[in-house]
C-alpha cells in the first residue's frame, strides 16, 4: 500500500466528518445556514481537491495538514466552555461522536502531513 493512501482517506474521513459536524451544529441552532456555509462548502472542496488530485505532492500534504488541523480544532473550539454541548437534547451522542473523532482524525492527520513535508522521500517532483 502507497504511503500516502492512509493520509488521503485520514483526510477524507475528516471532510466527511466536517460536514456532518455542521450539519448537526445547524440543525442545533448552534450555527446558521447562510453564506459563510457556502464559503465553507468552497474551501472544503479546494481542500478536497488538494486531498485527491494533489496527493504526493508538496501543495497536497499542505492541503492534508490544513484538514487536519481544522479537525483537531473542532473538539477545542466546541468543548472549550463548560455547558457548551446540552447533554439532555436527542443526538448528543452523535454530536460528541463526530467531535471526538474529529479530533483523533486530525491529530493523526497532522503527523501524517508533517511526515510527508519533512520525509523527503514521501513528495513526489511534480
């Protein structure tokens, strides 16, 4: 298996898990559908393209690193207040769920690029 295949779906996982993460915080109320949703959508899908189309390359494993990095955050930026999730409210499990996965995604996904730009044999001369 290529090296870089368990970055590539680290990294699709951690999209996946994104949007859903989103989609649940609207539906929560914690967040609005609106605009900056579609700005979201759009940088999502540069980094998905960054993901699939660049892999191997240099501009691929910044792409990844961003992804990661933005999974990693979701936890810390959702869990950082106390009384911030409701625990009472139908779905808390899944919203808790896709935080905690988020977050190992990312921190795994963050090595993983970081590999790839210091370890000179993973970057493709493309």
């Amino acid at each position: 298996m290529k090296r870089s295949i368990i970055l590539t779906i680290t990294s699709l996982l951690s999209i996946v898990l994104l949007i859903l993460h989103v989609t649940d915080d609207i539906v929560r109320g914690v967040d609005t559908a609106g605009p900056i949703t579609l700005i979201f959508l759009a940088v999502l899908a540069v980094l998905l393209y960054g993901t699939l189309v660049l892999a191997e390359r240099r501009s691929g494993y910044i792409s990844t690193l961003v992804v990661g990095i933005a999974a990693a955050a979701m936890p810390a930026i959702h869990l950082r207040a106390a009384g911030m999730v409701n625990m009472t409210k139908p779905g808390t499990f899944f919203f808790l769920f896709t935080l905690f996965m988020l977050g190992m995604l990312g921190g795994f996904g963050i090595i993983l690029s970081v590999r790839g730009l210091v370890n000179k044999e993973w970057v493709q001369s493309k």
